[in-house]
C-alpha cells in the first residue's frame, strides 16, 4: 500500500523488503501466511491439472509444491482455478450497488470485472465516473475501468452529457482504468469523424486498450474499424462474424449474459488455433441471472456441457482476458500471480466451494465475509439522487395521429426490424405506442412511434432504464397510462412502473441516477420479478423480458429500427424515417 509523501527511495525500500520476504517464503526459509495443502490446481501454461500445496505470502502466491504455513486449508479433492474475470460489464446492469454486485458475484468465484460505466455516465457526465470509482474502491473484487467512448452512443441521442476526448483524458492516469470502451459509434469510426477518432487517438497517447462494438460490419468496413486501433469486439452473434473480426485481429469476447446470449453459437471458437484470442464476458446481468444461476462460473459451466476441455474453459474466464487488459499479475496460478483462487468441487457440477481475494477468505459455500461499502463524496451522492428534470406529463403529450415508424421485436435478439408505418394503436395487430421522454435537461423532447411484438393488451409499462442515454421510455395501449406511468417514474426519482387505469399496480425504484437502487440484490429481484408478472398479466409475452427488451428499444447503435427522443430512427443510415 502506497504511503503518502513517501519518498522515491523510501518506496523502493519498502518494496524491497517485501520482495526479500517473498523470495524467502518462495524458497521455504519462512511459513507462509495461507498454504492450500493437497492442491489440485489448473496450470494455464501448460493447459494441465498439477497437484501440490500453494503457498501464499502478503496475497501472492509465492510457489507450489511443499509448504507450511501460519493457515493451512486442506483442498483435497477439490480443483483450485485462478479467480474468474468478466472481460465486460456494466455494473448498473445489476440494477443495484456495486457493493452489492461484489456480494453477488463473489460466491461465483469472480474476483475481477471490467466495467464500463457508459450507463451512468450518459446521465450523470464524468461526475458518474468519479462516483463509480469511488463506490468500487476497497471492494473484495477488483473492479476495473474502460472509459465509455460514446456519450451519447450517436448524435441523434440525447443524454445527460455530451463528452469529447478532453472529458475523460485525465481519467487515463487512475490506477483502475485500463483504456475506451467499446466504440459503438462504428459508423463514425468508418467515416473518419474527427471526434470519434480524436478518443482513439488520445486512448492508444495513453497506451491503453480500445475494446469495440460492431455487430456484423464486413469487409473493408471492417478493416476501417480494426485499422482505426480497435481491438476487441463483443457483438459476435455467429461463427462468420466471429471469424471475420479474428482473422482482422480482434479478440472475440464471448458474451453470455442477460440479454445477449451468444456462446452457443460461438462454441466453436473455444478450440485450437482460437481460443487463445477469446475471453469471457457477460455484458448485462440482471439480478434474476445472478441469483439463479451465477456469473462467468456459468458460462463456464455451459461450455463444459457443449464440450469444451474444461481447463480451456477456465483458461478463457481468467488468464486470456487477463493477458488482453495487460492484468500481469492475474489469471494464473504460478509465483508472483495475485493469490486470488475459486475452489471448486469438480468440472461436472462446477460449484464453487471457496473464494479468495489476495490470499484473503471472502466468501465459504456461498456465504459472503462481511465488508465495509465505500466511502463516497456527499456531492456526488446527492448529484446521483437528483437527476430527473422532467414537466409533469399529461395525455396530450403523447397524442400524435401522423404516420410512425413501427419497430418490429425479434424473438429472443436485441436486434428490431423495420415494420412499416402505423397512425394508431392497433392491439388486435399488436401496435402499441411507445415513446421516449429526454428526462436530463427539461428540454420536453417526446420521441414518438410504434412497437410490434410486445403482447401488451391493456395499461402501460415504463422504465428509466433506456440505453443508453437512460432517459424515460415507456410503451402502452392508451396515452393517459403512459403519462401515469412516466410521471411515476420521475415521482420516485427512477426505476420501473406498471400502470393500469391510471393506478400505478408496482415496478421497482432506481434512485441511483435512476439505473440502480439501495436495496439489496434479493430485494430489488423479489420486486422486478414482481413487475414482470404484472406485465404478463397485462398480455407482455412471457417469451420476452417486458422491461429489459424495453430498454433496448432506444439504443441507437444496434439495428435496424430504434426510437429517441426525437422520433424512430434507421440506425444504418443514422436518420430519422
């Protein structure tokens, strides 16, 4: 730990005798702090299964083979991995604390994340940065930072700040911040637009990563986007995708999460010469997902199931990504790694037993060690509960007879089609209206048009969980539900609302910049499933998420149709039809 005013020389003493006192545990002269005696561990050099006592000292892992130690934990039996690594992640996803989060990843054997707060930061600018930072300091997971690039996604959106590369460059020099999210403005990059490019520029001016956001660009688009420096990309639905972007040098992170659930079709990937450049990631994670069936764990888990060697599989959720992120320290079981370990009973059921961070015991058959949350600056607390500006809303509002774009849903996709053109709500045909509320600035900017395949027969559902400038989206069979159903959002300061005749039935608060709430993850699960079954009731499709599919309907970066607060938009062409 570093101490303040410490001289030059002073630090690389105490470095130095750190360092000795290492070297003599390594070479058996000292106990180590913490011995895992009897230890089947995964070598992810050698792609094999060792066996030997791991010894750890000042939370490295300082040799394996016969050690003793102040604490000694027979794993007999067991599978030691390195710990687990989500490659990418938003944490507001969670719709909870970070703190939080680390309470419901840390059982799954995830000891690192890296996050990319675009969420947050859409509505709050760069004060969102700073309290992100800030409410992940001192977690018992090491939560690591990619800067979001696209604030808003594209032009035609309108969010809470609007951040070029001078925004977010001093953020660069933190410890905890690895490079520029993934560059979802694809269409700028492969035009050469000068403030796109200009975040790229200044990112690799730091020596930082560039991850991507591409889905299905080909050919010489492709080669734009890959010779612009990014180096990543996360949107691969298909094997040809997939390929493509390999074979022009990107890494592939295989994302499995909420939402978007892309490993079965990319399995093939986790095979010799590819999976090397693969790593994991879960995208979004909603409580629901976290609490029932885990976090990269899981995804491992379902690789086993396809076929996948399993030392493969653990390999791709530790020491590829943490190769990729430049994390030298982690993602291996060997001297001089970060003793952080998830310890499992077998590959077959894959639970896991123990979770160390640092050569600490964090969490023991799921129960979590209590930890203190962050500390976090009164400013930026209060700037985060504060952060709807929006007019009451009345019917009117929402009452427009002209043709609109109908946006069509995609079973089980992200993706929307294009629909044609509706003047009404048609529920026989299942056209319901849907609109977009600008919430940061009471600029009173009302995107209008329509959605097919909802199912919603009666009421209206909002949510201020609309990606990814967050402003207020809600979908309905009349206007009046609507404006009850947005004007409840704004009430509470953000969440979820259901509405009916105009009585609010339930939803969940997200009083945290309207995306994330104080209660806990059991909690806010509990309430959001709740609300889902109010909206199936109400004819939403049980085949879909109402509120995440919702959510996804204002993203102006994923094809085809997209609605903001200025009307439905061709994402392709970047205008509005």
């Amino acid at each position: 730990m570093a101490v303040q005013n410490e001289t030059y020389a002073a630090r690389i003493q105490r470095k130095l005798m750190k360092k000795q006192h290492l070297v003599d545990v390594a070479a058996g002269r000292k106990r180590a702090d913490l011995v895992l005696k009897n230890a089947t561990y995964i070598n992810v050099f050698s792609n094999e299964l060792c066996k030997g006592d791991i010894a750890v000292a000042k939370g490295q892992i300082v040799g394996m083979g016969s050690y003793e130690g102040e604490t000694e934990v027979d794993v007999t039996g067991k599978i030691v991995c390195p710990g687990f690594v989500d490659a990418h992640i938003h944490l507001e996803s969670s719709l909870v604390s970070p703190k939080e989060f680390a309470r419901a990843v840390l059982p799954h054997g995830t000891t690192t994340v890296i996050t990319d707060p675009h969420e947050i930061t859409n509505v709050m600018g760069t004060d969102g940065i700073d309290y992100m930072l800030q409410a992940t300091e001192g977690l018992p997971i090491d939560v690591r930072f990619m800067l979001p690039s696209c604030v808003p996604a594209t032009p035609l959106d309108e969010s809470g700040a609007n951040l070029d590369y001078r925004a977010i460059d001093s953020f660069y020099e933190h410890g905890r911040v690895q490079g520029l999210a993934e560059m979802m403005n694809f269409v700028g990059v492969i035009n050469g637009d000068a403030e796109v490019i200009s975040k790229i520029v200044a990112a690799q001016a730091h020596h930082k990563k560039i991850d991507g956001h591409a889905p299905g660009i080909r050919g010489k688009d492709l080669a734009a986007y890959v010779a612009a420096g990014v180096y990543s990309d996360h949107e691969c639905s298909d094997m040809e995708d997939a390929m493509a972007k390999l074979r022009n040098g990107q890494f592939i992170m295989i994302r499995d999460g909420t939402a978007a659930k892309n490993l079965e079709a990319l399995v093939d990937l986790l095979k010799q010469p590819y999976y090397d450049r693969c790593m994991f990631c879960t995208d979004d994670k909603h409580p629901i997902d976290l609490l029932e069936k885990g976090h990269i764990d899981y995804i491992i888990k379902k690789a086993i199931s396809y076929g996948v060697d399993p030392i493969v599989a653990v390999k791709t959720a530790c020491h590829n990504p943490a190769r990729y992120f430049a994390l030298n320290n982690r993602g291996a079981i060997a001297p001089g790694y970060l003793a952080d370990f998830a310890v499992i009973d077998n590959f077959e059921n894959f639970n896991v037993e123990l979770v160390y961070k640092k050569g600490v015991l964090t969490c023991k058959n799921g129960e979590v060690q209590d930890f203190p949350a962050p500390e976090i600056d009164d400013y930026l607390v209060k700037r985060a509960h504060d952060t709807f500006h929006v007019a009451h809303l009345s019917a009117e509002d929402f009452k427009d007879e002209r043709p609109r774009g109908v946006i069509g849903l995609v079973p089980g996709e992200i993706v929307s089609t294009d629909n044609g053109y509706a003047s009404g709500v048609d529920i026989e045909k299942d056209i319901l209206k849907i609109a977009v509320i600008e919430r940061h600035k009471n600029t009173h900017h009302i995107g209008l048009g329509y959605l097919q395949g909802y199912g919603l027969k009666r009421g209206a559902v909002a949510t201020s969980i609309s990606h990814d400038s967050h402003n207020i989206i809600v979908v309905g069979t009349n206007e009046a539900d609507m404006a009850c159903a947005a004007n409840a959002i704004v009430e509470h300061h953000g969440g979820i609302a259901i509405v009916e005749d105009g009585k609010l039935l339930g939803g969940v608060v997200l009083e945290i910049a309207g995306i994330m709430s104080e209660e806990s993850l059991v909690t806010v699960n509990e309430k959001l499933e709740h609300a889902k079954e109010l909206a199936s009731e109400m004819g939403v499709s049980r085949g879909i998420d109402p509120f995440m599919t919702l959510s996804f309907m204002s993203l102006p970066v994923i094809p085809t149709l997209r609605l903001t607060t200025r009307g439905v938009i061709d994402v392709i062409k970047q205008q509005y039809i």
